[in-house]
C-alpha cells in the first residue's frame, strides 16, 4: 500500500499544492498518509470504530528533475503522524483525517555542486471526505504551519509561508476493486495568511540560489508594431553578442498556450516554458552563443473549421491537420504558418549582428509544426538546421517527401504523448531516413517512453542525454 500511495502522491503533488506553478518539490511524504486514507476509504476502519490512529510514517525519498534549465538532484526526508474519525451516519461515506507532518529536502544543481534547503511542517486538520458518487469523493483539506519554506546554502531564510490553506478537490480512490487512485479536479482554493511559495514560480528562486548564468537579466520584449518586425517577440543576447564576428541565431517557436497579439503584456507568456522559461529563471548557460528570438504567433480570424477536432482522439494532430489543409493561412491559423515564420527570419537575419550561415529553428508543439511546415515550403533557404519537438510532421512529408532531407533534421516526442500523436514525428523521419533520392544531410528521431506530451523540457535543459544545441552549431 505504502509504495502505491507514494505514487499517488508524487502525480497528485501539483494538484494538492493548487497553484504552485513549476514545482518540481514533492512533499509527497506526509500527504502520501492523506492519500494512503483515501485510498483504503471508510473500509480501513472496523464497524465498531469511531477514530483509528495510524503508525507514524518515516521515509526518504530521492529524485532528480530538469523543470529550471538545469540538472537538479533532490534528497528528501519527511515523517508524519494521522488519525481517522469516521462519520456517524456511516450510509453517508464520511469520514475525517488528522495529520501532522513536516519534510526536508535538499536541492543540488549537479553542473555546479551549489545546493539550497526546501523544508516544512504543517497539520491537515479535519481533512473531510463526502462521497459525491462510486469511488469519487469531494474532499475539504485544511493546511495550517509553515508549509514552505527555502533556505540558502548558508541557512540564511529566502521564501517562508505561513498561515492557512483551505484546499476542495474531488479525488477518486479507486475502490476496493480498482485500487488505482487518481485526481479529477480542482474545486478552488481559500487562502489565509501570507504564501509567497506557494503561489510563485519556484525556477524563480531557485534560479537566484543555484542558477547557472545571469540570463534573466539580458531579455529584451520587443511589442508588435515598436520594430520592423511582423511579430512581437522577445530577445536574448549571450554575453558575446557584438564582440568577436557575427552570432549564430537561434528562432524559438511557442506553443499553442503562449500564444498572444504580441503586446508587451502577451509577450509575458512567452517566459511560461522551455527556452524562454529557461532564460528568465537565470537556466540559460553563458557559454552559449547564439542570439535567442522567440516570436509571438497570434490566433486571429475564423476558427469554425477546426470545430471538426472537437473530442477526437489526438486532437492537436487533427487541428495541425486542418490548417495544413486549409493551406496555412494568414489569419484563421491556430498554429504558426510558413509565411509568418519565414518574415521574421528575414527580419531577423537583416536586423541583428548574426551569421546568415547559422540560422537555426526550433519549436514545440504548435511551432514544431509550423517548423516541418516551413521547412516543407522554404526548405533550407534561412535555416541551417531545424529540431521540432512533439509536432506534427505528417502533413509537411506529404507535401514535400524526400526533399524535407535539404535541411539537418532531429525531431523529438514522447511516446505517451495524447496530445500530437507520436507518429507525426515517428513516421516523417521513418520515410526521410529511408529517402536516397536526395539522400538527407543528417535525418534524426529521439521518443522518450512514457514521456507525454512535454517532451521538451528534457530536451533543451542544460546537461540533457541529447545535445542539441552542439548539434545544430555543427551544422
């Protein structure tokens, strides 16, 4: 029971802390008794009883993550003490949990040895549990201590909350026939006192303790309409920009979710994930030399063709589909178009002090399709390299065969992605590789198993298994 609860609660962590943002801390330990409750349900508690103490729980944990831009291991203690009371109408399916628990963790950036201390304690009173139907229950949490609390390597307090948390979710327990417990859905959240930790971006400070370059302070937002851009996009400069030669540049396209009108406050959604999150939260290395850019694509126009995507399986693949059929508009496009990306790297390419030999694009989801797409359409007349991750590249083998082969290619997904299907980068790089008319210049494919649709994290971390970024400069 002990290793299922575990479990549970490291895939629930995001959901119990409710707004956490990118928070790769866990906290599983303690709130795993929570869990452990729920699971077992009013079955765990004889007929006769009324309140059952539960056996204090100690344990250690370890696990290493990439959320920030850089490799960090975690070694993690906690322990915690619970009780349950169940209802007196026991038709009902009430019951309540007590508990008390308190963790330490220790965060290590493996590049630099620099470490920073995430620590707790806090009770859940009256946890309550009402059945809503089957193994469903809705449940009302109450968190009061010092749930978060980071400390620097010299012990010196950055962030500390306190106070209370009020917490309702639904949580299915699975049942005594079907043990697999999962989250169903966040119903709100009361907050009480002050939780900075709890409610900010945690690469924010862990970049400021064991960050890796001083990236966050070279970005530029350039709104649409203030350059010669077509597009709102942000900038990023290394710290050799200017000094010896022409840069290598480097386009990044977003995803569907960041997607904006290229205002200086849209623009802000472009440091939500991967590289431009990476660069904001000081997890870009220095060392790198190329010029980041990462436009804004903005959804505009009719959209009621896409309505035929509604509810199938792999959705994304389907809306990709659609605008690549209805021939990549300029306005009615959900995802990046050809044109829009190649007029920026025309821009780009005139605008800034870089080398017009090393250009090179990438992109996740919606732009990784707009990257095979341009790359099917423009081929390698501005790139000299191209990595889409998690997109879909079907449509652009379909229009463009063996040809895609002109430009260097290495397409990532992971194998549980239910958002693009995984064939949309399987199968194109499948039939390039197998292409000997022209053969292609360096045709790649990396699949993550049961990695979903965020393959990207991983891939363009500092420290990943596979070196992009050498990779493209080599092209």
């Amino acid at each position: 029971m002990r290793h299922v609860t575990m479990e549970v609660a490291k895939a629930t962590g995001a959901a119990w802390a409710a707004g956490r943002g990118a928070m790769p801390v866990r906290r599983a330990g303690w709130l795993a008794v929570v869990v452990s409750l729920l699971l077992a349900g009013t079955a765990v508690v004889p007929a006769a009883a009324t309140v059952i103490k539960l056996e204090p729980v100690q344990g250690t944990d370890s696990w290493d993550y990439s959320d920030c831009g850089y490799p960090v291991h975690v070694e993690a203690q906690f322990e915690s003490t619970a009780s349950l009371r169940v209802g007196k109408n026991r038709d009902e399916s009430v019951f309540f949990v007590r508990a008390r628990g308190s963790y330490i963790e220790v965060h290590t950036n493996t590049l630099t040895g620099e470490w920073f201390v995430v620590r707790g304690q806090s009770s859940y009173r009256e946890v309550k549990a009402t059945q809503v139907e089957g193994s469903v229950y809705e449940i009302a949490s109450l968190e009061t201590g010092q749930p978060f609390v980071i400390e620097d390597s010299s012990g010196r307090v950055v962030v500390r909350d306190r106070g209370a948390i009020w917490r309702h979710l639904l949580f299915d327990t699975g049942g005594d026939a079907n043990p697999d417990a999962a989250f169903v859905d966040f119903l709100g959240l009361e907050v009480r006192g002050p939780h900075p930790g709890s409610f900010s971006d945690f690469c924010g400070y862990a970049g400021d303790l064991v960050g890796i370059s001083d990236s966050s302070q070279r970005v530029t937002l350039h709104p649409r309409g203030t350059t010669g851009s077509p597009l709102g996009y942000s900038e990023y400069l290394p710290p050799s920009y200017g000094d010896d030669g022409s840069s290598p540049l480097l386009v990044f396209l977003h995803g569907f979710g960041e997607s904006g009108d290229g205002s200086e406050e849209q623009l802000a959604l472009l440091a939500s994930t991967a590289i431009p999150y990476f660069i904001a939260n000081d997890g870009w290395p220095d060392e790198r030399p190329s010029v980041v850019l990462s436009p804004q694509h903005e959804i505009s126009g009719d959209l009621s063709a896409y309505d035929a995507c509604d509810g199938v399986e792999f959705g994304a693949s389907c809306v990709m589909a659609v605008q690549h059929e209805l021939g990549n508009p300029a306005t009615g496009s959900l995802c990046f178009t050809p044109g829009e990306i190649q007029a920026f790297l025309s821009y780009a390419i005139a605008s800034y002090d870089v080398d017009p030999t090393r250009v090179y694009l990438t992109g996740l989801s919606c732009g990784a399709f707009g990257a095979w797409e341009y790359v099917a359409e423009h081929g390698g007349s501005q790139v000299a390299a191209v990595v889409p991750i998690a997109g879909e590249g079907r449509p652009a083998w379909a229009t463009a065969s063996c040809s895609l082969g002109e430009v260097p290619l290495w397409a990532f997904h992971g194998e549980a992605d239910d958002v693009v299907n995984p064939a949309g980068s399987i199968e194109p790089i499948t039939e390039l590789q197998a292409c000997t008319s022209p053969t292609p210049r360096d045709a790649r494919l990396t699949t993550y198993p049961d990695v979903d649709h965020d393959s990207w994290t991983r891939t363009y971390a500092a420290g990943a298994e596979n070196d992009i970024y050498t990779w493209m400069l080599d092209q």
